[in-house]
C-alpha cells in the first residue's frame, strides 16, 4: 500500500537518526502498520492517537517510556497543513 507524506516523512526523519531511537521506530512502524490496514490514509493525528490509546493500556514502565517517546516524535515532528 502506498505511503502517504506525512508517513514518508516521518520514516524518513526516523532513519536519518539510526539506531538512536530504535525502540521508538519499532513503535511508530507498528502503529503504522495497523492503521493501514484500517485505512487508505493515515493521517498524523491518526498516529498520535493510535499511541495514545496504547499508552493508556500498559502497564509496563519500560514499554511506557518507548511508547511516551514515540509521541514525542510524531507530535513535535513538523508538519503542514495538509494534514487535517
């Protein structure tokens, strides 16, 4: 299934930092992953409440501080207009 930019983009800023933030790669991967499953477009916000929900249903510290990291990232990654 094809990428859409914002998925595009933040993949590509997600590589560019390597195995820096591994962890939080797998997670944004995943969560990706199953949205597009659901959906022909994934949208920022999708992302972000995708790990949101996640958040809310672990338990487990190590996979909290992954999970509030990812969120980081796909929050304060730039973004434009173009995905309301």
């Amino acid at each position: 299934m094809q990428q859409n930019t914002t998925e595009q983009d933040i993949l590509r800023a997600l590589s560019e930092r390597g195995d820096q933030l591994a962890p939080e790669t797998e997670v944004i991967c995943a969560v990706l992953e199953g949205l597009r499953a659901r959906s022909r477009r994934v949208l920022r916000k999708d992302i972000i409440l995708a790990l949101i929900a996640e958040l809310e249903s672990t338990s487990d510290v190590v996979r909290l501080d992954v999970l509030r990291g990812a969120l980081e990232i796909v929050v304060g990654y730039p973004h434009g207009i173009d995905d309301e």
